[in-house]
C-alpha cells in the first residue's frame, strides 16, 4: 500500500458513523437505505460516507437490480500495520539528500584545508565532524592510543577530548590502551 | 420574531454541531456547519434589510434577495449534477432545503 492510499484509507476511518458503517457491512452486505435506517443517518449522509469509503478503497459495491451493494473490502482489513510503517517512502530519498546537504554544509564549516578549527559545542555537528575523522580508521582493525592520537592530530591538536568524544559517541570501542572502530 | 426564532435554531445547530465533533463525526458537523450558515445568510440579509427598507418594503425585499440566492443554488447544483459532482451535489442540495426551512420559518413568522 501507497503512503497516500495509507493516508487516505486511515483518515476515511478516523470518524465514527464510517467505522459504524463498516461495522454493519462486516455482518452483511447492504445498500443505503438499510444502512441509513439502521444507523439513524439520512440515505444522502449514508452515500457521502460510503463514497469516501469506496475511494479509500475499504469498501466495495455491485449492482443487483434496483439496488448498489455494498461490502467490506476485507483484504484492506488484513494489512499488518507495520508493513504499512516499514513500506519505503517516496520521501526517504528526499529527507536522506537533505541530510547529506546539512552534514556537508556543517564539514564546510567546521573543516578548513582538512583541519578541524573547532569542536562544535552542538552534539548533532560534533557527531558529524566526529565522524568525518574517524574515516580515516579502518573499521574493526585494533589500534594503539599512539597511533590514535597521531591520526587525529591530523585535524586537531585537542586529540585527548577528541578521542574521549569519539568513545562516547560510540564511535570507537576502547578495550585498555587498544581502540577500534565499531561500523 | 423571525430573527428571534433563527437565533433559536442556530443555537440548535451549534449544539448540534458540537455533540457531532465530540463523537468524531467530523463530516456531518461540517454539513450542519453548512446550514448553520444559511441560516446565519437568512438572518443578515434580514438585518440589512430591516436597517435600511421601510417596513412596508421589507417582505417583498427580502424574498426577492433570498429568491436570488435560491437560482444561484440551483444554478450550482445543475452545473454539480451535470459534472456528477456528488458531495457538491449533496452540499448544494442540503444549502437548498435549508434556504426553504428559512423562508418557512418567515412566513410563519409574519402569518
């Protein structure tokens, strides 16, 4: 299922004579007059409501002589709520090029010719900056603290607090005076 | 006395309106949110005409603005049914009935 159709199907069942109305169709199939002399509703609300649930897509109809009939869709019914949540969305593509714009626009500004000329005081553009130097380790293989702190001082003289940062951000794991650095 | 009696039935309507909102029957509170409307129409154009015609004028005035508005409706509601528009349809219709409980209420309100 689509995120509009996800949204269009959950914001048609976010109102009470509609899910009364489902509730009815659950039992049998009916055509408007029934369903609006039992729910005390006119046939013109009956309509307008099952017209939402038609292109919402959790109804169904069939014409049999004089009458439209309608039933519940039930496949719709059957959607686990959370492949509904996990379906990829069009947007991902549009939110992880945004991430990438401000982390880049947070490198810019904290990276001059490759030196770092500050650590931010934000933890969101520490963990960036962060990250950028630990490009440098090669994930999982074990360093010393030398070769540690020769590596950072590469982009920055404060390696002590650089280090400690980058084991908080679990960046790298630290086992004695052996770090390594964790995917 | 015609006033009297619309601001009777819009404070119905708004208790109306209300109760529906609670019981998360947002759609149906937006439809007596139309016919509050209309009444809230019937009654300005009252007072426009009450503030500014002679009271000998005033019936005749009054129903010749509300019958403006009814062929506009009506107009709406055509152009609704030929494009098989059917929520404008229903809206168009629902604004029509009530334009006639309004103009029923008048007349009783004059008899």
């Amino acid at each position: 299922m689509t995120e509009e159709k996800a949204i269009a199907l959950f914001k048609c069942l976010a109102d009470r004579s509609r899910l009364q109305i489902l509730k009815s169709l659950m039992e049998e199939d009916m055509y408007v007059e029934r369903l609006a002399e039992r729910l005390a509703l006119t046939p013109a609300t009956i309509s307008f409501h099952l017209r939402k649930l038609e292109a919402s897509g959790a109804v169904k109809s069939r014409k049999e002589q004089y009458y439209t009939i309608y039933s519940v869709e039930k496949d719709v019914f059957r959607l686990n709520l959370l492949d509904v949540v996990m379906e990829k969305s069009a947007e991902v593509d549009e939110q992880l090029q945004r991430e990438q714009q401000y982390r880049q626009k947070v490198l810019d500004t904290f990276f001059v010719y490759g030196k770092l000329t500050s650590i931010p005081a934000q933890r969101k553009k520490k963990r960036i900056c962060l990250e950028k130097i630990a490009e440098d380790f090669e994930i999982s293989r074990v360093y010393e603290e030398k070769e540690v702190n020769e590596l950072i001082l590469r982009y920055h003289e404060d390696y002590c607090t650089i280090r400690r940062d980058m084991i908080a951000e679990g960046i790298f794991k630290r086992e004695g005076t052996l770090y390594t650095r964790m995917e | 006395m015609f006033e009297q009696k619309l601001n009777e039935m819009l404070s119905q309507l708004l208790a109306e309106e209300k109760q529906l909102v609670q019981q998360n029957r947002k759609d149906e509170a937006a439809f007596v949110r139309i016919r509050s409307n209309i009444v809230n129409i019937g009654k300005t154009v009252w007072q426009v005409v009450v503030r500014t015609e002679k009271e000998e004028n005033r019936r005749e005035i009054y129903l010749g603005k509300m019958a403006a508005l009814r062929m506009a409706w009506q107009e709406s509601l055509s152009q609704a049914e030929k494009y098989e528009d059917h929520d404008k349809v229903m809206i168009e219709t629902m604004k029509l009935s009530m334009l006639e409980q309004v103009l029923r209420m008048f007349e009783e309100s004059a008899a």
